[in-house]
C-alpha cells in the first residue's frame, strides 16, 4: 500500500514530548504549561495540515525553475548532497536572519517565538507562513541547478533536525558543539536575555553564525519569549497579530516610501505602541481565566482526537478522496481555532461547534446519501436549533464553569 510515511513524524514529535514532559516531572523541572504547550503543538497541527495541500506545489515551483533557469544540471553524488545540505542550511541562515531584522518577515516567524516556555512543544510550532516565505528563500537552489527531487528529500531533513534543539534537558555535547547546532545555541536563540537577541540563527550547523558574527554561548540562564510577550494564547491572534501591528503603523505613516520603511524596516525600531493600539481594538478587554477540570480534559480531549485524525488523514494520503481530504482538513483547522479560543476563554467557540457538527453531517450525507441519514439530521438539527440558547448555556457553564453564564 501507498502510504505517507511523514505521517509518522506526528506520533514519534508526540512520542518526544510526553517522554520529556516525564522527565521533567520526574527531575522537578517546571518546563511545562497546560495552555502553552496546547498553544504550540496547535500550531504545529495546523502547518502539517496545510503542508498536505501545498507541499505539492513546492516540488513543482522548484522542478519549473530548475527546468526552465537552472545555471547547471546537478546529479546527486556523495559530494554533491553535502553541498546541498551546507547550501540549504546556509540559505536558511539568511532567511532566518531576516525573519528577525525585516518586519514583514518578522510577522511571519514571530509566530515560531511567542510560545514563553522552552520544551519540544515549542519545536512543534512552525507556520504555513514561514514555509511560504522559506520556499522563496530556497528557490535559490533549483537556480544554481539543484534538482526538485533533491531539494525535497534534504527539506525532510532539514525540517526534522530543529525538534530536536527544542529541550532544556540536553546539556551541552562536547565536540557537536562546535559542528552542529545544539539544544545549547538554539535555547539561546530563544532567549530574550540582552546578550542573547539576535543570535544562533544557525539550523543545523552553528559554523555560519561563526561566521557572519552572531554566534553567542550559553553562559547565562535564558529568560525565554519575546521581550515583550504576547498576552494571548488565540490560534487566530497568535498568527496575524505582527501583521496586524505592521498594517496600523503603516496606516499612520504618510507617503509609500514611509509605509514600505514600516513594512521592511526593524523590528528593534518598531513603535511598541502600536501593540496596545491593536490590542484594545481586537483582544477581549474581560479576560477570565477559569480553570477546571472538566475544562482541561475537554481541551486534552479533543487535542488528541484531532491529532488522531490527522496521522490518519496523513497516512492515507493517496487512499483519500480529494472531498474527505477538504471536509477533515476544515474540521482540523476548526478545531485548532476552537482549542486556542477556548484557552482564551472565548464565548463564540459554541458556534465554532455548530460549524464542526455541520462538516460531520455534510460528509456523512455526501457518502450516506440515504433518506433515513437526511430524516435523521433533519431532526436532530431542528431540535437542537430550538433548544439552541439552552444548548449554548450549558455548554459554556460545562467548560468555562458558572462565571461565564
Ligand atoms: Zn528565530
Ligand atoms: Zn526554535
């Protein structure tokens, strides 16, 4: 049988994490945070998710350049995979130099920095964005005459490596610390600490931040998040806020040139004001934070139904019909808006619910389209439309507990 095999990164990334989170509790290491970590494997879900629908078009962006623009014809040999690896890393160490100094690229990764906690989960949390913007990045590669085929295959890699930098429970690693870059440089490049900013860019060797003057050794205990953190655990605000932010300052900005300084300019000059600007326009100014049982094993519970889904999803890549394909990748990303709202306390996740169950019905029907599965939604459908209120109340007082009614 066909099958995607990547598919198997989500259950030994999840398999990491529970035999770290173990770990540390067994060693008393507060590394941990419910809604953090809930937050970051979010958005990881999220990425392999969309990656299923664009990873595609990727090869053929890179197989059309390297057709049609490539300088050489590359053929893999020993040699030329090693360069390929220093060339793919050395392109990503530009690309992530630049996610930290231009603002539009900054609005992207920014979403990779805001998790304040330090652990595998944070690992996990790679946008469909910065795959984007990475690609473009790389497309350098197909140019120089690297074929599709290989660029694809070393990107698995690639995109494997950094999860495993992800840890504060790795101390340093003698003489890799010299080659590759470790969990020791990467916690580093996590750390708002001021010696620290703007530092280990490195992926997977740390010789280009040796190189260009931006390498910095762990001497000092890391504060971890951004210097300003986000107060904000929403999937939605999590993703968009930078972008937000860059939108209104160049808004206030007179003329293009000023406006394009905003977008491609700092992310050191950026007006911070404008974070409160945005914030009080769309965060919620009531913020409660309840915190029950029931609340927590409904977010747990539904996390790992919906990674469930997505190994299978994954998996059966090429079993799935293109329709089922849409139908469960909506409900996923349904579902990850719902978990980072609920975390936010949110009072609309109820409707997001609906919407969840309007997929599950819709798919069914589409392959039941019997009358006894049309008089069975019906039904249930009509009741639940008039028992909507009670239905909604409850449901909030079940997560939120009373507070929220
Ligand atoms: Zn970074
Ligand atoms: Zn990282």
């Amino acid at each position: 049988m066909n099958l995607n095999y990547m598919a198997l990164a989500v259950p030994v990334f999840l398999f990491f994490i529970g035999l770290e989170y173990l770990i540390a509790k067994r060693t008393g290491k507060k590394i941990f945070n419910f809604t953090s970590s809930i937050a970051n494997m979010n958005v990881g879900v999220a990425e392999r998710l969309i990656d299923l629908f664009t990873a595609g078009s990727f090869y053929f962006f890179y197989d059309y350049l390297h057709k049609h623009y490539a300088m050489f014809n590359i053929k893999p040999t020993i040699l030329t995979w090693i360069a390929l690896i220093l060339a793919t890393d050395l392109v990503w160490y530009w690309y992530h130099r630049a996610g930290h100094k231009v603002n539009l690229f900054w609005g992207f990764h920014v979403v990779h920095h805001t998790s304040d906690e330090f652990n595998y989960t944070a690992g996990t949390r790679i946008t469909v964005f910065q795959a984007v913007v990475r690609t473009l990045f790389w497309s350098v590669l197909p140019l120089v005459g690297f074929p599709a085929s290989m660029i694809t295959t070393m990107l698995i890699v690639h995109g494997l490596y950094p999860f495993f930098t992800h840890t504060q429970l790795i101390g340093k690693l003698g003489i890799l610390e010299y080659i590759l870059v470790t969990p020791s440089h990467h916690r580093v490049h996590h750390a708002s600490n001021e010696d620290y900013l703007d530092k280990n860019f490195g992926d997977m060797f740390i010789i280009w931040d040796k190189l260009f003057g931006t390498f910095a050794k762990e001497d000092q205990e890391a504060q971890y998040g951004l210097t300003k953190q986000l107060d904000s655990y929403s999937f939605l605000w999590q993703h968009f806020h930078f972008l937000v932010e860059i939108w209104y300052a160049a808004k206030r900005e007179n003329g293009l040139v000023n406006k394009l300084k905003i977008v491609f300019g700092s992310p050191s000059d950026f007006d911070p004001e404008i974070r409160q600007i945005v914030e009080k326009k769309f965060l919620s100014r009531h913020k409660v934070r309840v915190r029950t049982q029931k609340f927590r094993l409904y977010v747990i519970g539904q996390f790992s139904f919906m990674v469930t889904i997505l190994f299978f999803l994954l998996l059966f890549e090429h079993q799935t019909d293109l329709f089922l394909q849409i139908m469960t990748a909506l409900f996923i990303l349904i579902t990850v808006i719902n978990c980072g709202a609920i975390l936010e306390q949110r009072r609309w996740v109820f409707y997001l619910e609906v919407v969840r169950g309007f997929f599950v019905i819709l798919t069914t029907f589409y392959y039941f389209p019997h009358p006894t599965t049309f008089a069975v939604f019906a039904i249930l459908t009509i009741s639940s439309l008039a028992y909507f209120s009670t239905l909604q109340k409850q449901y909030l007082n079940t997560l939120y507990g009373s507070q929220s009614a």
